[in-house]
C-alpha cells in the first residue's frame, strides 16, 4: 500500500467497497484485512490483473470477504449494497464515462473516491455538472508525482462552489499542508504552460489569459 492508496483509503466510509481497476487488489485486501469496510468487490477490466488480485486475496486469507469480478468499468457490477466505490490511477475522462454508465451509483447515493491521473479539469466538470458534490479532497505526494483523491457524492442540486478555472485545475485542495502547497505549485505550472501556449491563437487567447490570471492567483495563495 503506497501514499496514495491509503489516502483513498481513509475517504471511504461504508461496508462494502468495489474498487475499479484493482490491479493486485491492494486496496480491498488493505480495507478488509483492517475492518475498514466487510466486504469488497475487487474488479478489472482484463484477466491478467484479476488473476494477480485472486492470488493476492487468497494469500491474504480473504477470499470469503472480497469477490473478483472481470468487468469494464462497473458495467458487469451489481451496485447491491455497494456503498463505496473506487478507482484511481486512471484518466479523468475515463474516470467520468465509467460512472456515466452505471445510474445506480446516483441512486443509491454510493460514496466515491476518486483519484484521476490526468484530465483531471474534465473529471471536476463532469462530477459538478451531473449532480455530484466533492466533499473533500486530500492532496498526495508520492515521490516526484503529487495526486488529488476526490470523495465524491450524488446531491442531485448544484454545489456550493464554482465551477470556476481555480476549481477545474485544483478542486478543494489548500495550501495549509506541504502536499496541498505542493498540489497547488504544480498545477500553477500547468496553467502557465498552457496559458502562454494559447495567447498567440487567435480563438484560445482569451483563455489563455484567464489561465494565466489564475495561475497569477494561486502564487498569492501558495505564497510565492
């Protein structure tokens, strides 16, 4: 269990976790081995890694309390008492098609945790135009790579912040932790580099400015 898995870890809150795109089935093991939640799902899309998660589980003792399922997605998962679902390490956008094609997940209020490597900006769009508010989110760093986990939950009404460039780029995270501090610098450059990047197109100038405004922004927020 690396920084980053425990950090989706200690967002989820229920009895039964399906996490999505499991790999080794790391975080299941870690959640019922440690009574955090009593069952799991441990899902992937290829049999390779389901595979890995099986031997895994099964060194682990828990094979009553976590259930393989090859899926893509959830979209072979029944959402029965599921009552946190996970998936890290992959694209924002995949992130947002995945929960696109599973409706129960808004009707069963289900917790997410939610950690995208990119496209992050899309994820944060997606979530505050379907009816999901971010609850919290933990900032990660892991070595050179510094992550946000996003817990997530259907509402049904429109969030209480804006969607706003800030938001897109750095969510709910602060600059009153040093990953938080680091998140924020990171996403800064990011801003920079494609806010410059836009100011000689004619169509994206525009953009390019307020991208560079916020950037402006978070270096008074950071402290720079």
């Amino acid at each position: 269990m690396d920084k980053r898995l425990l950090t989706c870890a200690a967002l989820c809150v229920g009895d039964r976790l399906a996490d999505i795109g499991t790999d080794h089935g790391y975080l299941p093991c870690y959640m019922v081995k440690n009574g955090l939640c009593k069952t799991a799902l441990a899902c992937d899309v290829a049999p390779k890694p389901l595979q890995s998660a099986r031997e895994h589980i099964s060194a682990m003792g828990l094979e009553n309390s976590i259930e393989t399922v090859l899926s893509n997605g959830l979209d072979s998962v029944d959402g029965k008492g599921v009552t946190d679902i996970s998936i890290a390490g992959m694209g924002g956008e995949l992130i947002a098609d995945i929960l696109s094609r599973a409706p129960w997940v808004k009707e069963n209020k289900v917790n997410l945790v939610l950690q995208p490597m990119t496209k992050w900006d899309v994820l944060r769009k997606w979530l505050y135009g379907n009816g999901f508010e971010v609850k919290k989110e933990l900032p990660c760093r892991e070595g050179r790579f510094v992550y946000s986990v996003m817990q997530a939950v259907y509402t049904g009404e429109k969030p209480s912040y804006s969607c706003d460039l800030r938001y897109l780029y750095c969510g709910l995270v602060s600059a009153d932790t040093p990953d938080g501090k680091a998140y924020l610098e990171r996403q800064k450059s990011r801003l920079e580099t494609a806010g410059k990047g836009m100011l000689g197109s004619a169509d994206k100038a525009e953009l390019g400015r307020e991208m560079l405004e916020t950037a402006d922004s978070l270096s008074a927020e950071i402290g720079m």
